[in-house]
C-alpha cells in the first residue's frame, strides 16, 4: 500500500520534528520544508497529497504561500496552522481555500480528524 504524501512546512524544527514522528505512526511519508520557497520546490519536483503549513513563516507568509500553491495546485487538500490566532480569522483562512484551520498546540485527534477528510 502506497503511504500519502504530507507536505508540512514550518519554520520550527520542533514542530517538524513532531510531526515527523506523528505522520510515522500516521503511516504517511512526510516531506519537510522550513520555507515557503523550499516547500514550492517541493511541490514542483513531487506530488503530494496534502499539505499542512504555518501561517507564520520566515520570509514569505504561510498565507500568501498556501494562496499560490493552490493556484498552481487547485485540489491540493490544505492544513493550515498556527499558535497566533488573532492573525486571521477562520472564516477567511477558508474563504481562501484551506480545508482546515487548526490552533497550536495541535490537539492530535483534531488533526487526525483533519487529514482523515483530507486524504
């Protein structure tokens, strides 16, 4: 059986790192990104199944980021995260197109919820 693809970009490694361990159990392969210009290589070179990505990042925003790749990438299921609420409101996140908004810390069962509809 073929394990999906997750692309998760943040500019956290603990946060990579946890979710690296996550997505394992998960039975998903994970791709790690830590920008939004490494993640778009990431995307060019490789197909994924969904991805999951911080509002805030270092250099290009998590939001005009995920806008673009789902531009170029209308059906790709997205995740998006963040521990600054008051930044964006859920509402809008959606009204751009993510699948799921989800507060940091992750509740985990919130998050397998999530990618269980997305995949």
């Amino acid at each position: 059986m073929v394990q999906p693809k997750v692309l998760v970009v943040d500019d956290e490694e603990n946060i990579l790192s946890a979710f690296r361990d996550f997505l394992k159990k998960e039975h998903c392969e994970m791709r790690a990104a830590s920008s939004a210009e490494q993640a778009m290589g990431i995307l060019a070179g490789d197909r994924v199944n969904l991805l999951i990505t911080d509002i805030r990042l270092k250099g290009t925003s998590g939001v005009t980021f995920f806008m673009e790749a789902k531009r170029i990438y209308p059906k790709l299921p997205v995740i998006v995260i963040t521990g600054y609420p008051d930044l964006i409101t859920e509402e809008t996140i959606k009204e751009y197109g993510a699948d799921f908004f989800l507060l940091k810390p992750l509740d985990l069962d919130k998050l397998r919820h999530a990618m269980r509809r997305c995949l």
